[in-house]
C-alpha cells in the first residue's frame, strides 16, 4: 500500500465516522454535533440568538443560542440534532507531526474533508474583541472560507481542535479539545456564560491612535483610542469619553491591548483601575471602579 492509499483510507474513514456529525451554521461558518440538540462552533460564527444549523443530510433546523464566550471563540446552539451522532474527543493535545483531517460543510456546501499534519502546538490568536487566546493547535490542513467551527481529527476520527482562525499562508488554528474545553463546553450548553471583568468600552490600536492624532495636528502618543463607552459601564460612569487616548494603567504604559486587558482581570469585579488618559491636549488621570459583564456580550474590554 502506497502513502496515497494510506491517506485515501483515512480520509474514507473519517468522512463516514465524523462526517454525519459536521455542519453549517448560519451563512458564516460550521460547527459540529456535541451530544443530544447541542452544537459546538466558533462565537464569531453566531450574530444572533437564533441561526440556521443545517446538517449533513441536508436538513435544515433552527437553533438557539444556549451560551457564548466571546474572548473564547466558542459558542453552543441548541437545536433538533435529530439522528445525527455526537462526536468523539481526543484525550491529548496531538504532538508536532500528527496527521489529522480537517472536515467542513462550508455554507452548506457539502462535507469537505482535508489532511494534514500538527504544525506547531501552544499557539495563540486574537479572539473576535481583540484579547489572546493562547494554546492553540496550529496544523496545515487546508480549510476554505466558512469553515470554522469545523472539528480537527486524528487519525481514528477523535477530535482533537476546533478550527476557528487563520494564521498565516498555509496554517491555521484550532481550540484544542483538551479537558479544559470539553468543561467549558459542558458550562455553556446549560446556559452558563463566564463573566468577564470589564471596563465597558470599545478601544482602537494604536496605529490607529497614532494616525488620528496626527491628522487632527496633535503630537503622537502610544496608546489605545476610545472608540466606544458603554452606557451605564464602568467607565462611562468613571468620565471616559468617545476620543480619550488611554496612555497608562496603574502607572504603567499602555502600549497594547494586553497590558490595559490584563490589568483589568488583575484588579477583579470588585476591584478598580487608574487610567492615564489624554483628551485632546489635556492630561487626566481617572479611576474606574470595575464590574463583570456575560462573556457572549458585546464589549471590547
């Protein structure tokens, strides 16, 4: 038996083991059976609490949004799976070289199934509002658009990611599901959405601060630009305003989002941050008093 023959067999097995349990989810990605009326995929696949899950067999079912975790990528529908089998986890993060398959139903296109090989492990992305989400499987089996939320196999058809994110020419990332994903995953399909500490605003990186500065003629400073408050948040009740330039936190130089993120997780719900912020030339300094939001809201940090 040749190596294509070797692949060929894999490809057939995996096709008829994991295939029944992949499907679309709404007009934005895949996602696949996780046991009775529950279906995993990405939360940038779901813009709403209702999305149209169409499974293998070609039928269509509207799901319900059970639970999101934004800064997580991960989201779990409750719909009428019908006949449709759940799949089966891995029990280990796979090792650099592993061959695995890929398998989507891009817009409910039809099962697409690639291969190939544990590229890198312990990566880490940008989730859907900007914050890392770090231990990711980087493998290198091709996925076309609308195919995440898709699951990663190995060999015997056990899935070991979730795909969620391009990172690069060729690679691409996966949610590893290690025992740590299967738990938030239980979490989310009873409804149970973490809470997130948060500031309540949507911020601009800063290249883009740097870019509106200068064309409003005022001199360059490292930071990140409001571009959003929520009303009633935080920081809306602290002063921060639309247009403010957050400079520092605690003293220290904002010069990414995950120095103003990780200061804010460290001071906790009951706890408060002090920000450096620029408004127009005026110098400030404002100390927000923090509280939790639902993870599947909107919010930036």
């Amino acid at each position: 038996m040749t190596v294509l023959d070797d692949v060929a067999a894999v490809v057939k097995d995996v096709s008829a083991r994991v295939g029944p349990s992949v499907v679309s989810v709404g007009r934005a990605g895949c996602g696949v059976v996780i046991g009775p009326s529950l279906v995993a995929t990405n939360a940038h696949n779901v813009r709403s609490e209702e999305v149209d899950v169409r499974f293998s067999d070609g039928r269509t079912a509207t799901g319900h949004l059970a639970a999101a975790d934004v800064d997580a990528d991960l989201a779990v529908i409750s719909v009428d799976t019908a006949e449709a089998p759940q799949v089966e986890w891995a029990s280990d993060v796979p090792p650099v070289g592993t061959v695995v398959a890929a398998l989507a139903n891009p817009h409910g296109s039809g099962l697409r199934v690639t291969i190939g090989t544990v590229s890198s492990v312990d990566r880490e992305f940008r989730g859907p509002r900007g914050r890392r989400i770090p231990g990711s499987v980087e493998h290198t089996a091709p996925l076309a658009r609308g195919s995440s939320g898709g699951p990663l196999v190995d060999a015997t058809g056990r899935v070991v990611a979730l795909n969620t994110h391009r990172l690069g020419e060729g690679f691409y990332a996966g949610l590893p599901a290690d025992e740590s994903f299967v738990s938030r995953l239980s979490a989310l399909a009873r409804g149970e959405a973490p809470q997130r500490v948060r500031l309540g605003i949507a911020i601009a990186p800063t290249h883009v601060a740097r870019r509106l500065r200068a064309a409003v003629g005022l001199e360059p400073r490292e930071g990140l630009l409001v571009r959003g408050v929520e009303s009633g948040g935080p920081a809306d009740r602290a002063g921060i305003r639309k247009g403010d330039l957050i400079v520092s936190v605690g003293g220290s130089n904002v010069t990414s989002h995950d120095v103003l993120s990780e200061a804010v997780d460290a001071a906790g719900a009951s706890g408060s941050v002090e920000l450096g912020v620029v408004r127009g030339t005026e110098e400030l300094s404002i100390v927000v008093g923090l509280g939790t939001e639902t993870a599947g809201q909107e919010g930036t940090a």
